[in-house]
C-alpha cells in the first residue's frame, strides 16, 4: 500500500510513467472509464476546497468509481473534537482510498500512519499539495515538450505558498531548471527551502520587481496573497496587491512564455489576460483531473 503526503515520495521514474498514464487517458479517456468499478473514494476535506476536490470527485467518477466526504470541518465529527487519526480510522472501513485536505501542517502524515487505504494529501497547511504539483508537471509537460532545463518564475505569497514549495521541490529533479523567484520581502520562500536550495547548488534568484525577471521565463507561475495564512488584516491588506499581472507586464514576456495559476486568483492577474493565448491556467485545472484519475489508479493498483 502506498500513500502521497509529498511530492518526493514519487521517483522521477514514477512521475514520468504517471504524467505518461495521464497522456494516454487525454488521447482516450473512454479506455479508463470502468478501471475503477466497485472502488470509493473518500474525499476528507477540512479546508475549503473547489477544484482539488471536484476535480478528485471527476476523476473517480470517470473511472467508474463512487465518492462520499464531507467539504469542511463543520460537517465532519472534527467539530465535535475528533481527532484526525479516528476520522481517518473510521473512514478507512468505508472507502479505498482517501484524499484529504487539513489547515494543519503533518495532518496527512498522521492520516497515514493509522490509514488500512492509501492516503493522498490535498494540502496540509502551508506544507505539500503533490497532485496540484503533479498537475503543474503535467501542464508544463504537455505545453513545453519537456521537463528539463527550463526558466521557472514563480510570484507572489512564496512564503505560504504550499503549491509553490512543491513544484519547487518537484522541479528541483529535472535537470538545468533555474528558478526566479519574484516576491516582497516578507513573503520569499522559507529559510529551509532556501538552504535547501543553496546546498543542492541550483540555480536561483530572488528579486522584488516582476518586470526585472520575466523576459527570461519559460514558465511564469503566479500565487495569490492568501488571506487564510496571516496572523492579522493589517499585513495582508498591506501585500494582497503587491503583483499584478497584466497586459502590460505580458508584452515584456517571451512569445512562448506559459502563465499558470493553481487557482483561485483574486486580482493577481488582470483578466485582460485571460484573452492570451499565453494564459493556460484553466487548462491548467482540465489536467488536474487526468492526472488525478492516473494517481488514484496507480495507488489502487488497477493500472
């Protein structure tokens, strides 16, 4: 049985057979459409959630399969002060696999380490989220051709962002990627991705201005300031608007430049952009699902 809590728990190999997998049901999604007969998944979402979780619903639903859970806390037994390791208990008795999502950095560690299925991590706080990661390889997979040395920007909430932290990691196994990461001075990446950078010997670069940084991107991937992730209003009223892409900015990019967003955006960028043809984002989210249908059938083992 194998659980995913982050994005190294998959090899490179592992990846690229998935992203392979994920090729194939897009070519004939009609193939995969009874792998998953007879199969439930759980979906435990603590979190407020619209597209991991509709879109975990649609891949198991395309693969033939069913789904029960809950969308929040306050319909779950975790308003009554149970905890995260006897809701997994429990739901483990009636479905075969789970995903769920926590506020709670570890809450899928936990999960994991009680769980009779395998457990697929959501997001757990500002930690992991590996299948929007698996989603953004994917995407990136799908619209450069390759994995491999590419210029990833990445812009915006770096501190908080989970998302972020994963495709970095992710990315960081492919060979001649260099990163930019463009943010404020209080929301750059963690001390120990940074180290973690530093001691790898990639290449990286920090910088506060947007328009510096993104004529030289391959993949520009904006965040949002996330509201839910400050201590108090007065500091994310002051950085919610510190990046918006728009129009303006895009003339500045290559004309083979991606602009990707694992959604939802607030303002960070100018819906004048949506009109791009360099604005995948919302292919970005039809790849989430076929993604997720080759993980759920890989952990199941119904490949």
């Amino acid at each position: 049985m194998r659980h995913l809590i982050s994005p190294s728990d998959l090899s490179v190999a592992e990846i690229d057979q998935l992203l392979a997998l994920a090729d194939r049901i897009l070519e004939d999604p009609s193939a995969y459409a009874h792998k998953c007969d007879g199969k439930i998944l759980a979906t435990l979402f603590f979190e407020p959630s619209t597209r991991t979780r509709l879109s975990f619903e649609s891949a198991m639903l395309s693969l033939g399969g069913r789904v029960l859970g809950f969308s929040s806390a306050d319909s779950s037994s975790a308003s009554k002060g149970e905890t995260v390791a006897d809701t997994t208990r429990v739901v483990s008795c009636y479905a075969d696999i789970i995903a769920m999502r926590h506020p709670k950095e570890g809450a899928a560690t936990v999960a994991a380490s009680v769980a009779t299925v395998p457990i697929i991590n959501a997001g757990d706080g500002g930690h992991h989220h590996p299948t929007q990661t698996l989603t953004d390889l994917l995407t990136i997979h799908q619209l450069k051709g390759r994995m491999d040395h590419l210029t990833i920007g990445l812009c915006g909430d770096l501190k908080f962002g989970r998302t972020v932290h994963s495709l970095i990691k992710a990315m960081c196994r492919y060979k001649g990627v260099r990163f930019v990461l463009v943010s404020p001075q209080e929301l750059r990446i963690p001390a120990y991705l940074r180290d973690d950078l530093v001691a790898g010997g990639y290449d990286f670069q920090e910088v506060e201005q947007l328009e510096d940084a993104i004529g030289a991107m391959d993949v520009l991937y904006m965040t949002r300031v996330q509201r839910e992730r400050f201590f108090n209003e007065e500091d994310y009223i002051r950085l919610r608007d510190s990046y918006i892409l728009d129009a303006a900015k895009m003339k500045l990019a290559r004309e083979d430049m991606i602009v990707l967003h694992p959604l939802p955006r607030v303002n960070e960028i100018a819906l004048e952009v949506d009109e791009d043809p360099r604005a995948c984002y919302f292919q970005q989210v039809r790849f989430g699902r076929y993604i997720r249908m080759a993980l759920i059938m890989k952990l199941l083992e119904v490949e």
